[in-house]
C-alpha cells in the first residue's frame, strides 16, 4: 500500500472511510425515528449521496475531501435535502398537502389538513401519525444535537384539522442544521393501535437542510 502506483487507490479508501463515518454519524442522530421507516438498501443509498457531496469539497487535497466541506455549499445541501429513508414510501408519492417550516424554530405546520383527501393511504390503515426532528450535527466533531416534536395522532377521514408539529427546543451546537418529518400508518382493532405491516409505508424524509 505504499506504492506510489496505487496512490488513487489509497485516497479513494480515506475517502471511503471518512463518507462512511459521515453516514454513522447521520443515522445516530436520527436515533429511534430511523428503526420507524427505512428500506433494506438505505444505507448503501446514503452513502452515494453522501460521496457526491463529498466531492463538491473544493478546499481539500485528493484522499482528504469530507463531507462536511462539501455540506457548506449549496449544491452539497441539495443532494441531501429530500432524502428519503424509506424508498418504499416516498414523501411525495404519500403525502399530497403543503406544509410550512420555520427552519429557526424548527416548527412544522399542515394547516387545513384533510387526510383522506392528501394522503396515499395503505390498505388496512385506520390512523396517521407525525412527528418531526430538529437536529444540529457537526459532522467534524461529531457532536449533535436532536430535538424531537410530540407525536400528533389522528383518524383517517375526512375532517379538516391544523397540525403543529413543534420540537421540544432548538438544539444546540454550531454544525448543520437537519429537519425530518416522519409519518406513520396505523391499524387500530379494539381501540388498540399498531403499526401497519411493521413499518413498509412509513415515510421518513429530510425535509430541509441548513
């Protein structure tokens, strides 16, 4: 491995090494919200995004480019924001009403919500539920920081209703600021409520990214 003919091959595994600590360390932020709704391939999935971030860092030698630099542009946050953790249940392909995101607060709110009108409902499903996270990740120390919202809990019908989804605090810490919204499907059978074939159409999504 000290051959200078191998050189590429030895900055491509540094690489490899640091992008894959970057994804870790995003997924140990997320905490219990990742078990809710992910797909066999997410990890895999993430860390191609995350390589391609990595490579708009600009400032970096080859072997020593990291995602974090590359998270400071623009372009970097694009490719990141809207991820979906769970490909089997996209945001977009489930959930069909507008909603508003104070990135200071880190407050999310659907008003006039109707959910049998704005939401792909899978079969069986009597319930929906939200639940946002708000997180500060310095993926250079990593540090973070990771403020959930109350759980909102609601029938599927054809009441309009407003949700406020509101973290418990704004976190702390000086790295990037992550926004996540996590949607759940419910089956409830003698008052009881549970999950709906463990978790397949739950949507969890990066909804911003600053």
């Amino acid at each position: 491995m000290n051959d200078p003919a191998y050189i590429r091959t030895r900055e491509n595994i540094a690489e490899f090494g640091t992008t894959a600590q970057s994804g870790k360390l995003l997924r140990n932020a997320i905490g219990t919200m990742l078990n809710r709704a992910k797909d066999p391939r997410m990890s895999s999935r993430m860390m191609g995004i995350l390589s391609k971030v990595r490579q708009l860092d600009s400032n970096s030698a080859r072997g020593e480019r990291v995602v974090s630099e590359g998270l400071l542009t623009l372009n970097g946050k694009q490719l990141l924001k809207g991820f979906d953790f769970n490909n089997r249940a996209a945001l977009q392909a489930v959930f069909h009403a507008p909603f508003n995101l104070d990135t200071l607060t880190g407050v999310v709110t659907i008003a006039d919500f109707v959910p049998l009108d704005q939401l792909q409902i899978p079969e069986g499903a009597t319930h929906v539920s939200f639940r946002t996270a708000f997180i500060n990740l310095d993926f250079v120390t990593g540090e973070f920081d990771t403020q959930y919202s109350p759980i909102v809990n609601t029938v599927l019908d054809m009441n309009s209703t407003t949700i406020t989804l509101t973290p418990a605090g704004v976190p702390t810490g000086a790295g990037t600021q992550l926004y996540l919204l996590l949607i759940e499907f419910f089956q409830e059978v003698n008052g009881v409520q549970y999950p709906l074939r463990n978790g397949a159409f739950n949507v969890l999504n990066l909804i911003d990214i600053v």
